[in-house]
C-alpha cells in the first residue's frame, strides 16, 4: 500500500500535535540541550522564584564564578528560556517562559503519543 493509501484509510501518522513538534524540532532541541546541564537547570529554578536577579544573586546560590554564571545564563538566552534586562549598570535575568511552556506541551503531546503506543502494545500483548 502506498503512503498515500494509508493516510486515506487511516493507518498513517496522527496529527496530534506532532507536525508541530517536527516543524519546531530545532528550537525545541536547543530548549532541551539548554536545560539538560545540572548548571543551567539550577539556575531557571532559582528564576522561577520570580523576578530578576542579578548576577550577584545567581552565584552566591552556586559554586561557580561570575564569569561561568554569565556563561550559562548565555546559553540559556540563547535557547530563548531566559533574557536580560538592563537597570542602571546591572544586568539583571528573569525567566522568560515562552520556550519553557512551548517544551512542556511538547513533552505532553509525547506522553500521549507514549500511552497511545503502549496501550496498542497491551492490546497486542493480550491478543496473544
């Protein structure tokens, strides 16, 4: 049966929000490569507390130097999970959770996407 056949019937791929992941797969792999160094995942939970904080703040909770907390906080901008903000001659950082809640819908619609294939697996299993 051809790629076309099976969409006809209903065999192929759902779209359940996957073509979204797929479209956006590159920004969301940065999203997750940010947030999977223990470093960076500390400093966003320190940013969830709300507001913005300073520099100063970030490392005294840390056991790294002000230049390696300005360097995850980059990468983190990078990745679009935190921004700056200038007041007088500090940078301050707060969360910006866009990326954040775009990630989180992505891990739902795999975990749905997860407990559809393992219910189909179960169902196979039993038949047996």
């Amino acid at each position: 049966m051809s790629a076309r056949n099976r969409k006809a019937v209903g065999t192929g791929p759902r779209d359940t929000g996957l073509s979204a992941i797929m479209r956006s797969s590159e920004t969301l792999a940065s999203v997750f490569a940010a947030l999977g160094d223990p470093t960076r995942l500390k400093l966003v939970a320190l940013l969830c507390a709300g507001g913005a904080f300073s520099i100063a703040q970030l490392t005294a909770s840390t056991e790294i130097s002000r230049q390696g907390v300005t360097k995850h906080l980059q990468v983190l901008a990078d990745a679009g999970v935190v921004r700056d903000l200038k007041q007088g001659r500090e940078r301050l950082w707060q969360l910006d959770p866009g990326q954040i809640e775009e990630a989180k819908r992505t891990l739902e619609v795999i975990g749905r996407e997860w407990d559809v294939a393992l219910g189909k697996l179960k169902l196979f299993a039993e038949s047996l």
